[in-house]
C-alpha cells in the first residue's frame, strides 16, 4: 500500500499495470490507469456498422416472454 496520493501516482507512472491502493482521509482508495477510447463514432454509427439484428424475431421474443410469464418468470437457458 502506497503511503500517500502521489507516491500511488508514482507507482503507477512506474507500472502502469498494476493498481495501487493508498490511505486517503481513512479510506482505502484503489487507483488504477484506465486506457483512454477516443470517441470518434456516435452511437448511430456503431449500430450501422454492426448491422441488423440477425436473432429472434419479434415475434420469438413476446412468445418467449409469454412463456416466461407463464411459468412465473423462470426461464432455463441452455448452456449455462
């Protein structure tokens, strides 16, 4: 545990990797580096790319959902 606010800073100029904890105003604070994504794309563009929903149809969906009401909400999937 660093002993101060910027001797956890300095740990991680020196390993990024790794997250240090320190003491700050009797609480345990963990700091850590968190890489930056530019946001160069709104929303609407990520959807574009990605495309149209290729599962179920809506249809599929509210018998699913009906089903699950049916059985009070209590749905297996398989798998998991």
């Amino acid at each position: 545990m660093a002993r101060t606010l910027d001797d956890a800073l300095d740990q991680l100029r020196r390993d990024p990797a790794h997250p240090v904890r320190t003491r700050v105003d009797g609480m345990v604070v963990e700091v850590r580096v968190v890489r930056e994504v530019p946001v160069d794309r709104t929303a609407v563009e990520v959807f574009e790319q990605v495309g149209p929903w290729a599962g179920e149809t809506t249809d599929e969906i509210l018998a699913i959902l009906a089903e699950a009401r049916r059985r009070g909400s209590r749905r297996e999937v398989p798998g998991l």
